[in-house]
C-alpha cells in the first residue's frame, strides 16, 4: 500500500530555506547557460521572482469578460509585468513585438478541449518546439490533469515539451490543472507539484490552498499561482500575499487582474507585493491610490 500523504506524517522542513547552490531559480543550478538566461528573463535576478499575465484563457474558454479585444485589454498592462502568458494566435495577432520585446513569453502549448465538454483533460501538444522558438518563448505551458480521465496522455504532453525544451536550453512551465469535479486539498497540491517536477518542469504553476507552504517546500522547482476566478481586490491581493509569503516564487495572474475594476492599478499593486515586498494592506492602499 503507497504511503498516503498527510500534513501531519510528513517533515517538510519548514522555514529551513532551500540549499540553493547559486542560481536564484529553485532547482536550476545545474542547467545550461540557455536554460538559466531564459530563466532569468522570467524569475527577476534581484526579486528572485515573477509577475506572470495570464491571458491564454480563449484557448477553451473564447472570449472571456475582460478579453473581449486582446489588442485593446492586454498592451496596457504590459509596462507591469516580467511575462505574457498566452497562446501563438493571441501573440501574434494582438500583441506588438516591438513594445513588449523586453518581456518574457510563456507560450501556451497544451490545447484540445473547450468549456462545452465535461472533461476538459483530453489534451494534446498544440505547438511544436520550432514554433515556440521562431516565438522567441521563454518557456513552454502545459496542463497536466494528475487524476483525470487522460492524466497519462497529459504526462506525455509535458514529456514531449520537457524533452524538446531540453534540447534547445527552453523550459516548460507545468500547470497543475483541475477539472471540474476535481478536488483542491494540500494533499492533491502536494501530489500534482511534485509529479510535475519529478517528469522534469522547470516550473510549476498551481492554485493557493490551505497548507501552502507544504506544497512549495516539497516542490524542488518555484512554484507560481494562478489567481482563479475573480475575487474582490482585497481578497485577491491577500491570497497574493499569503501566496509568496509561503513560498511562492510569483503568480501568473488573469482575471484578477484583467478583469479588475481597474486592471492597471491592480497588476501595480500584485507588482508591489511580488518584487516590493508590499503587504496586502499595503498593496491595497497602493491600488485605492492608483485608482484615484
Ligand atoms: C489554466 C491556466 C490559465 O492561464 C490560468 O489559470 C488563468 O489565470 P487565472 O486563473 O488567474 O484567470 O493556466 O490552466
């Protein structure tokens, strides 16, 4: 019988920092010089961490509230943030590379199936690792479904961009994702982040939990969140705070900021907290100001 994972059965070490060997990525000292130059366009040297704009959300969903016009909503925000997340289709037709050539890409590369199907875990690799590069892609974005219907065909998605991401020195950012029924407890968190950096992500991107600090210490690669549904901004910048506070190496946030009350002032404000140290109180002031 597997040993089950429990909080309280294990030692994670908490507040024992990471035995980093030089690099100021988790888990990344011992890659090539590509890998770690793509690595620092996305983890900020003196921050050691990322502000992430998640705006791949057409790929199933079509035009969500607050992407209605990708050309209009998401160049303002671009001045604030270290990564465009997004699919080639929305890059290529709505963002300039010319005013966001100093940001990073994290390239969306899993696709296959929308918001009108019940299991959204049948997936595939929708871009090749040619097109990620003639991208100028920092690193490559996968689902991965640990305990859904296709979890082994996702695990070989991420597999195929870890592989070729391997070859050209681009890495993969797994997203922990979680269908509909699919349940968010730290266990589940612990499990799906450490699978994912065990097939060999040089990133891991999930959802905020209770017990947070258990996932990032037990995931040997940064862990970044995405903010899910839309919150109230002081809900949303707290679950920010907690989130980097426990361990977190950035967020790759979407609709909390995009769709916002006033997205400019709020992804200042995420800003704040991620490279400033801001505390949600502060970062909330910051945004009331902003908005002003
Ligand atoms: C879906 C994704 C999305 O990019 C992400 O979840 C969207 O961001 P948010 O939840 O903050 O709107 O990776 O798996």
């Amino acid at each position: 019988m597997p040993d089950i994972d429990t909080a309280a059965s294990k030692d994670y070490g908490i507040g024992i920092p990471y035995q980093s060997q030089g690099f100021h990525v988790k888990g990344s000292d011992h890659y090539d010089w590509g890998m770690k130059s793509r690595l620092s366009r996305i983890f900020q040297p003196k921050s050691g961490r990322t502000l992430m704009l998640a705006f791949d959300h057409g790929y199933f969903l079509g035009p969500t509230s607050g992407l209605e016009r990708l050309d209009l909503n998401i160049p303002p925000l671009v001045p604030y943030i270290d990564v465009l997340m997004g699919t080639r289709g929305a890059l290529r037709t709505c963002i300039s590379p010319a005013t966001s050539g100093d940001k990073a890409i994290a390239l969306r590369c899993s696709s296959g199936s929308s918001v009108l199907e019940e299991d959204l875990s049948n997936e595939c690799v929708s871009v090749d690792i040619q097109d990620a590069i003639r991208m100028n892609a920092d690193c490559m974005a996968l689902q991965v479904f640990i305990g859904a219907p296709h979890q082994k065909q996702t695990i070989e998605n991420l597999s195929i961009a870890v592989n070729e991401g391997m070859k050209v020195g681009m890495p993969t950012m797994g997203v922990v994702a979680v269908g509909k029924t699919m349940e968010r407890t730290p266990q589940y968190f612990r499990l799906a982040t450490r699978m994912i950096a065990e097939f060999g992500a040089q990133i891991v991107k999930t959802y905020y939990c209770d017990d947070f600090e258990t996932v990032t210490a037990s995931c040997p690669v940064p862990i970044v969140i995405a903010g899910g549904k839309k919150l109230p901004e002081p809900e949303a910048l707290t679950m920010c705070y907690r989130a980097i506070s426990e361990g977190a190496a950035g967020v790759d946030m979407g609709r909390n900021i995009f769709q916002a009350d006033h997205p400019i002032a709020m992804v200042q404000a995420v800003r704040g907290i991620v490279h400033d140290n801001l505390t949600d109180k502060q970062a909330l002031e910051l945004y009331k100001d902003l908005k002003k």
